[in-house]
C-alpha cells in the first residue's frame, strides 16, 4: 500500500522523561517512576496501583512550579530538566 502525503508514522502520545543528576551521574527517568522515587512529595497518594499513582500531569506541573525545572518538547518527545540550559 503506497503512502500518501501526510501518512507519517507519528507518535500519537509523546514520550515524556525527566533528566536527573544523581551523584554526578546524568540519567534520564519517567514523571511516574521519579514521583515513586519521591512518593513523600505526593502524599495524597499510596502508590499501590494506576488509581493511586499521580497523573503524568500532575508530576510534570509539580517539577515545573515547585522544582523549577525546564521543559522542552516537540510532537514526539517531553522532556523536564533541573537546569539552565542543555
């Protein structure tokens, strides 16, 4: 089958990552595993499955408010970071 303008293999969600210093070593990581790394900043939440486990959203909101992280993202990818510049 021959493809026709506009029949890109695009992303219909983004990937979303959060850059992490972690003793001097760079790793990148999702919203919802760094919120279980930091589960005492969601309290409201237990953790134990999907309906306890803060929304990719809120996570994202909870970094660029109150950490002050960056974001930068295109169709594809979203990507917070705790710094000035990458």
């Amino acid at each position: 089958m021959a493809k026709g303008k506009g029949d890109s293999k695009r992303r219909v969600n983004k990937k979303h990552y959060i850059i992490i210093n972690n003793s001097g070593v760079i790793g990148a990581t999702t919203p919802k595993n760094w919120a279980r790394a930091n589960q005492k900043l969601f309290s409201k939440y237990s953790f134990k499955d999907s309906e306890n486990t803060p929304r990719t959203k809120e996570i994202e909101k909870y970094l660029e408010e109150s950490l002050k992280f960056n974001r930068v993202e295109n169709s594809e990818i979203v990507v917070l970071y705790p710094y000035k510049d990458i």
